[in-house]
C-alpha cells in the first residue's frame, strides 16, 4: 500500500516522508537530493536520498523508494518530454 502525506507549505510533509522512508529502509527521490540531505541530516534522520535526474533503468531495481514533491517530479517528467498535466487522479487505497 502505498502511503500519501498531503497538505500545505509548512505542514511537515517532508519530516513525515523522510521517517516513513527510515523506518521502512526506503530510498528518497527529489529533485534536490543535497538540499534534502541537509534537512535530513538537521532532523537526525539517516536515509538514502537520490537526486531525481541521475537515475537510470537499473538504479533503483527491487528497492523501496518515496518520491519528495511527487506532483513536481511528475510535471518535471513530463515538461522535460514536452508534454503538460493538465490534470490527474489518485486512488486512496
């Protein structure tokens, strides 16, 4: 099942992300890997945290990750291809 964190700037989304992803020994994704590194490190989580634009096919084969910002990631992704989300759903389940 995959876990949703949710809210508005300054809510501690990412503080919730970076524990959820401790806890289960997932590997981070952003956008700014040493940016949230740092956060990281300032709230004493220890975790895996890689930059969004290094990945390749193989880098995360059969490992657990979270992606911070999922909503920019994916509107990087896809400008970066030439294309726009005009819109999307999600299933809460």
């Amino acid at each position: 099942r995959m876990k949703l964190i949710y809210g508005g700037r300054g809510t501690g989304k990412t503080r919730q992300l970076l524990e959820y992803a401790a806890e289960n020994r997932a590997t981070v994704i952003t956008k700014n890997a040493r940016a949230l590194r740092v956060k990281a490190q300032s709230y004493g989580i220890n975790v895996d945290i890689v930059e969004a634009d290094s990945l390749t096919e193989n880098t995360l084969f059969d490992k657990r990750v979270v992606i911070h910002d999922l909503d920019d990631y994916l509107k990087d992704y896809f400008n970066k291809r030439g294309s726009w989300i005009m819109g999307a759903t999600m299933t809460e389940d």
